[in-house]
C-alpha cells in the first residue's frame, strides 16, 4: 500500500486515476445487480397475478 | 449438408434460444467473477509493484488503466458491429440483446479511456485536453456510445430500435479504423503504439506484464459485464411480453362492445389520478 502512496508529485492525478476507475466499475456492476433484482421481481409479481408464458414454464426460470 | 455442418448449426440454434443461453449464462457466471476479481488482483499488486518510469515518472501507472480501458472502448463496438450483423443479416435472436447489453459497458470504458488519459496528460502534456485526432475520435467514440443508448430508449419496440440501432452502430464502426491510425496519418500530442505493432513492444517488461494482465482483466470483467447485462435484458423483455398478455387478458375480460367506453374510462381515471 505504501508503494500506491509514495508516488511523488503526481499522487494525486495517479489516485484520483484509480478511485474513479474503481467508482466506475462499482456502479456498472451495482447497476447490473439492481437491475437483475428489479427484472426477476417484476416477473415474479406477473406469475403471482396469473399471466404465464405461452409454454407454461416460469419466467424467472433460468436453470 | 454433412452431419459436422448440421451439429455445428444445431448448436448455434441452441445457442440462440434464449432460455438457454439463461441456462448457460448460470453456470459460467460465478466462473467468470472469480476470475475476474483475481486478474484484477494481481493486476492492481503488480501495477502497484512497478518501477517509476525514467520520464513519466509515476503516472506511468495511469497507463495501466487507460490502456485497456481505451482498447475496450473500441473492442466493444467492434462487438457491437458484428451483433448488429447478426440482427440485419442473420435475424440471430441474441444478437440486438447483445448489441444494446453493451452499449451502456463500452460507454463507460470509453468515459474512463477519456479521462485517465486526461490526467494523465495534465502532468505530462501541460494540459488536460488537446483537440488533435486521437483524442477528438475517441470523444466522436464516447457520444456515438449515448446516441445509441439514447436510441434504444427512444424506440419502444425492441426490435424497431434493434433495426435503427444496428444501421448506426455499422456506420459509426467507421471511425474505429479512423481511432487506430489516427496517430500515424496526424500529427497529435498522443504517442503512436508501443504494444501492438509491428515489430513487437517497445515497453520495457517491467511495465508490458501489469499492462497485459490489466488487459486481460479488464477484458474478462466486460465478458462477466456484459454476459450479466444480457441476461438482465431477455429477462425485461420477458417482462414486456407478460404485461402485454396481462393488457391482452384484461381486455378479452371486457364486456364485449364496452371495451372502448372500458379503456375511455381508465384513461380519464389514470389522467385524473396523474393530475391529481
């Protein structure tokens, strides 16, 4: 970690580099995780009220 | 046609039924996250482990991220252009599902392309930002990325916008040659490649191995990125043909020759709650 922090006069352009790389990569992935809750809830609540695919099968079936 | 030619099609056809590409996408899923947070890890150690260069001094370690993170910006449209193949040419029932599953991944690669790159010039170009070639293409790249997201969200039905979209994403597949060579055919601030070119690197191993692995990880986390976001996508699309069974099912409920009074009815209703 020190090696991270020793990094001259340049710090804070090379920390800054990686925190928002790191933010990035977080909210693509928070993104695709609330995203997949949000779809497999919305079909489950679907199923719940009766409306089911042509083939009868669950929709959130996915295995 | 030979038996090798009919199994090589059923298993594209197999490939193409969504319920098991869910199926296929489970299994590699919890695979491919592993690896990718352990490339990741080892990436970021050996980036942290490498030497100052003699004239970068340590924003040498920038390139670690802006790196691959710029070729992505431009892999991910080049995958976005063979699945818009697959929609015009093909009809392939993943193929759009793939296209706009990514389009939202190369945007932010590219984000992060255009800015690591921009701190990095700050130190040692002077400036944050130079309107010459490499940069202003890949700028053209990154608002290519928000016009089609924009598009896809513009058309309601999927496969309208699949159509449009697939049209735009092959056209702007013109300005990656243009990104590529831009530093050959202009004079720019930015330095011509040192990785993939002829004749071999130029980079010195202590920066060419964290560089290759960052790569490598980086390009694992779009495939679990963009596997996820697929799945994500076929799933809403399930979502949408319910609710039109629903709206198809409350309908046939109707009492026959009421339905338009019925639907007139729920309008004002939903006007009048949505006034309110």
């Amino acid at each position: 970690m020190a090696l991270f922090l020793d990094l001259g006069p340049y710090t804070s352009f090379v920390l800054t580099s990686y925190l928002l790389a790191a933010a990035v990569v977080a909210i693509l992935i928070g993104w695709i995780a609330l995203d997949y809750r949000r779809q497999t809830r919305r079909l489950r609540e679907l199923e719940e009220r009766g409306v089911v695919r042509r083939s009868g099968r669950s929709a959130t079936e996915i295995r | 046609m030979t038996l090798t030619d009919r199994t090589l099609t059923d298993r594209l056809t197999d490939f193409a039924n969504p319920t098991r590409f869910l199926a296929l996408t489970a299994r590699v899923l919890p695979w491919l996250m592993a690896i990718t947070a352990v490339l990741l890890a080892v990436g970021l150690y050996q980036s942290a482990l490498a030497p100052d260069d003699y004239q970068q001094g340590s924003t040498v370690k920038i390139m670690f991220i802006h790196v691959p993170n710029a070729w992505l910006s431009m892999f991910v449209w080049g995958v976005m252009s063979l699945a818009s193949l697959g929609t015009l040419v093909w009809r392939h029932p993943l193929a759009d599902v793939a296209a706009k599953s990514a389009a939202p991944i190369g945007a932010a690669f590219t984000f992060l392309a255009l800015v690591t790159g921009s701190l990095w010039g700050r130190p040692m170009w002077g400036t944050y930002w130079e309107w010459d070639a490499r940069l202003t293409s890949v700028l053209i790249l990154f608002l290519m990325y928000l016009g089609l997201i924009a598009l896809w969200r513009a058309v309601e039905d999927p496969s309208r916008a699949a159509r449009a979209a697939a049209i735009l994403t092959l056209v702007g597949a013109l300005n990656l040659p243009i990104i590529k060579f831009s530093v050959d055919w202009w004079n720019t601030l930015h330095q011509p490649a040192s990785v993939m070119r002829m004749g071999g690197p130029t980079l010195d191993r202590a920066f060419l191995i964290p560089l290759l692995v960052m790569a490598i990880a980086f390009s694992f986390l779009f495939v679990t990125l963009h596997l996820a976001a697929m799945r994500n996508e076929i799933l809403r699309r399930r979502v949408r043909t319910l609710q039109m069974l629903q709206a198809q099912m409350i309908q046939a409920a109707q009492p026959s020759g009421d339905t338009a009074n019925a639907a007139r009815g729920e309008a004002a209703l939903k006007s009048t709650i949505g006034a309110a």
